[in-house]
C-alpha cells in the first residue's frame, strides 16, 4: 500500500515538472500551480498586512532608515500579491482568459517587484552593516530621507529594467508569430528566434546585476555583522541570535527564491535557449512575498514586540475560555448532583 502511495506520488510531481517546463497546462500542473500561489496569497497577505501596519506607524512615530526600506518592501510585496490572482486565474482556466492589456500588465509587475525586492534586501543588509560596523558615525549621520530617495531609486531601476516585459507583450515589438493573445495557452512564454537574441543577453545582464551583485554584497555585509558581534562581550546573545537569524533569513530567500530562476538566465545565455526549468524556478520565485516577513520579525523590535502581544493574547484568551468551560462542566455536575440528592 505505501509502495502504491509512493508509486502514484512520484508520477504526480514527474508529470507536473514535465509539463512545467514545457509549460503545456494539464489538471496536474494546474494544481500544483494554484497551490503554490495560494500558499504563497494565504500566508504572505495577513502577515505584510501587519508589518505595513506597524512599519506605518512607527515612520510617523520615530523614523529611521531601516523602518523606510522595511516598508518600502512592505509594499512591494503587496503589491506583487494583489497581481498574483491574475496569475492564479491562468492557472485555474489552463490558459489566458482574462483581458489581454492585463497579461503584460501582470508580467510587469511580476518581474518588477522581484527584482525591486532584491535590491530593498541588499539595502537593509548594507544599512545593518554601516550600524553595527559604525556605529557612532552611522547613528550621527542616517537620515530617513536617504532611505526614501533609495527606494525611489530602486523602484524606478527596476520598473526601467522590467519594462522589455510591457513592450514585448503588449506592443509586439518584436513581431511574434503568435499575435492573437486568444491562441496563447500561457502569459510571456512563447518567443521567436528574433526575440531570443535580444531576451537572452538581457536576461543575462538582469541575473548580473538584480542578483550575483547584490547576493556578494549580502554575504559580505551580513558575515561581517556576525563576526563584529561575536566580537563584543557587550552585546547579549539575544541581539547576536537575531542578527544571525536574519542574516541567515535573508540568505536563504536568495537561495530559494531568487537563485534558481537566474542561474536558469545563465543556462539559457550559455545555450542559446530559454531554460526547459525556467518556470519551475520562476514557481519558487513567489515565495519571496511569503518569506519576506522572517526579516521583517528579526530588523524589527516594533514587529516583534507586536507579535509577542498576539501570541499572548492567544493564549490568555485560550486559557480564559478553557478555564470558563471547566467552571461551567463544574457548575453543572454539581447542579446535576445536588438535583439527585433532592429528589
């Protein structure tokens, strides 16, 4: 019985990676998608819901430049959560249906918002390293203006960078031989020879500076944060824990998210080809939204302070409610007991 089990579950995810990288839509692959994107809206949508409210707050309270980037990237992933349906739509129906202006639409957004998140990721590693290594200078010198004008920056690199999305889909710049978007079976998947030679290098390029840059620049910021701190004896071990942890957090959504969908960039530059696993790393790159959150919980004190306080009230009104239920099981036992005895 396990055998079958295990049998029938190894067909499942052979069949889906088949027909993800051939991206030709099946039941399978449709399920898998939804699931991924679902997980990714379910538990990615409360969570950067409560970090922009406290982040929101907290800029209007006592603003700091880490408190501007953690909800400049707030929004970012919100934003690439309120487009995610559109994705999810595709999925359900195996094919486009929705209005074709919102295929390119989507697409730029999609890619946009990943790689502005790249770079709100390695400015939050710089700025904790300028803190820790320089301390006195940094704190006299941060202004939350800088942090503004970063993000603004950011955002319009990327948005820049990401706009060959818009022109290839929409306008049909390239003159594809597929233009009427009802014959389409996906969104931006299907490309001529001619658009290859110019999506490739531009592919290669956007791996090169939306991810091998600001992945080195990760690594080195946040090893020497944690080789600073383990340094002092003045700092306690809950403040080194949380560095590590978000160092660690950080790593790790470049890693998963970010790492497979541009070393697939690589690959197809090298053989002249879009990668045949270019959408299953694209399909890890949405968890970015969901992931995000770890750092905020470790760059935060608000956030975490906060999320203490929901914890705690879970659990005393659990409690609460537990302790009512046990006196009212009491009261009625006795009510039952005595009704016997004066009978």
């Amino acid at each position: 019985m396990k055998l079958n089990i295990k049998i029938i579950a190894f067909s499942f995810l052979t069949e889906c990676w088949w027909h993800l990288v051939t991206m030709v839509w099946t039941v399978a692959l449709s399920n898998l998608v939804l699931a991924v994107y679902g997980f990714t809206l379910i538990t990615g949508l409360p969570a950067n819901f409560l970090a922009f409210y406290i982040f929101f707050q907290k800029i209007h309270q006592r603003c700091t430049p880490i408190d501007v980037l953690l909800f400049s990237l707030t929004i970012s992933d919100l934003i690439f959560l309120f487009f995610l349906p559109f994705r999810m739509v595709e999925a359900a129906n195996m094919k486009w249906t929705l209005p074709y202006f919102l295929c390119p639409l989507s697409g730029f957004i999609f890619y946009s918002v990943i790689a502005n998140s790249v770079l709100h990721l390695t400015a939050i590693s710089v700025e904790r390293y300028l803190a820790v290594a320089f301390p006195i200078k940094y704190k006299l010198k941060r202004n939350p203006r800088s942090a503004v004008i970063a993000c603004v920056i950011f955002s319009v690199v990327s948005m820049v960078h990401c706009s060959i999305v818009y022109i290839m889909q929409y306008h049909n710049y390239f003159k594809p031989n597929i233009t009427d978007p009802s014959k389409r079976n996906s969104c931006y998947e299907e490309f001529t020879a001619e658009q290859l030679k110019i999506l490739l290098p531009f592919r290669l390029e956007l791996s090169v500076v939306f991810f091998c840059i600001p992945f080195l620049i990760c690594c080195f910021c946040y090893i020497q944060c944690i080789r600073i701190l383990s340094r002092l004896s003045s700092v306690n071990a809950k403040k080194r824990y949380r560095a590590i942890g978000m160092a660690l957090g950080t790593l790790l959504v470049f890693v998963i998210c970010f790492m497979p969908f541009n070393i697939s960039h690589v690959e197809g530059f090298v053989t002249g080809q879009s990668s045949e696993w270019r959408q299953p790393a694209l399909l890890t790159s949405t968890l970015n939204a969901c992931l995000d959150p770890f750092i905020f919980y470790f760059s935060s004190s608000a956030l975490r302070e906060t999320f203490k306080n929901m914890l705690q009230g879970l659990v005393s009104s659990s409690f609460v409610h537990n302790e009512m239920k046990s006196s009212s099981e009491q009261i009625a036992v006795q009510t039952a007991i005595a009704s016997e005895l004066y009978r």
